[in-house]
C-alpha cells in the first residue's frame, strides 16, 4: 500500500462484481475515494461496504442510458466538485436473445441467429457507455486526470460472441 491515490476522486463503472470491484478495493486500498456504479444496485451497495473507511458511495444506473450517465456525474459534482479518475468498466459478453447459446447447440452461426436488438444493446452499454461516461468525467476533471477503458482480446482476435467482439475491437 503506497498510498499513491491519496485525495483522489475515483468513478469505477461496472464495479458491483468481478474486475470492477476489485479495481473499487485496490484504488481504495491505496487511498482514493470511490464512486462505485453499476446496473445492479445491490451489488454495488455491497462493494461499497467492503472498502476502507472513506466517503466512498454506490450509484446505480446504465451506462447506456445517459440520462442515468448523467445522474451519476451530477452526484459527483454535488458531492466532491470534481473527479480525478474515470474507469470505463462497465459491460456483459451476453444478452438475452443473441444467439450464442444456440450457436453453441450447433443450430447455426452466431451472426444469422442473433437479434438485431442484442447487437445494437452490447453497443449501447460497451461504445455507447464509454462515451458518454468519458464525457460526464471529463467535464468534472478541471485540472487534468486519468481516464482508463477496459477492452478485451476478444475485441483484436474476434473471439467469443460477435456482438462482444464489435463492442471490444
């Protein structure tokens, strides 16, 4: 622990499981202050309550709404006036209707059984989030900051479902 985050203001998207939360735990850890968001409110309410004393707080809502984009950074700027660190996380490898497990059951290629809709939503919350996540962020980083997107091999080698991939590349 160095404590290298010390004072720092921190948004941790998709941080109620996995990769965001331990990224939440570590950027506490060593000292910053944690927004945590993600879809699933209880989730990340649980992630809040793992971290180190600090003023840290769980916000729910989809990044690929930006109106509940929006809400999030405007509960940054109520409460801190600023933010230092922005962790574009947040994101699923599947949904509802997109054809990778019937894929799997060999009744066809992914792309011809998958909905147009699941396509567009991968897009939505992996491209769509990011953006408007890395805007809200930006504007609250009034003398400079770190934005940091998580990506995947999936998006360089085409790997796992397609609409992931086109999310990921």
């Amino acid at each position: 622990v160095t404590g290298r985050l010390e004072g720092k203001i921190a948004c941790i998207t998709g941080a109620g499981s996995g990769l965001g939360r331990a990224i939440a735990e570590r950027f506490a850890t060593e000292g910053a202050t944690i927004v945590a968001q993600d879809l699933r409110v209880e989730s990340v309410e649980e992630t809040v309550g793992l971290l180190p004393d600090g003023d840290h707080f769980a916000q729910g809502g989809d990044v690929a709404d930006p109106e509940a984009v929006a809400a999030v950074f405007a509960a940054i700027d109520e409460r801190f006036g600023r933010l230092d660190i922005q962790v574009n996380n947040a994101g699923v490898d599947k949904l509802p209707n997109d054809g990778f497990d019937r894929m799997l059951a060999g009744e066809g290629a992914q792309i011809r059984l998958m909905e147009h809709g699941a396509f567009t939503r991968m897009l939505e919350i992996h491209a769509g989030g990011t953006f408007a996540c890395t805007q809200g962020a930006v504007g609250l980083m009034h003398d400079g900051g770190s934005v940091i997107t998580m990506s995947s091999i999936a998006g360089i080698a085409g790997w796992g479902p397609v609409h992931y991939s086109a999310a990921k590349g």
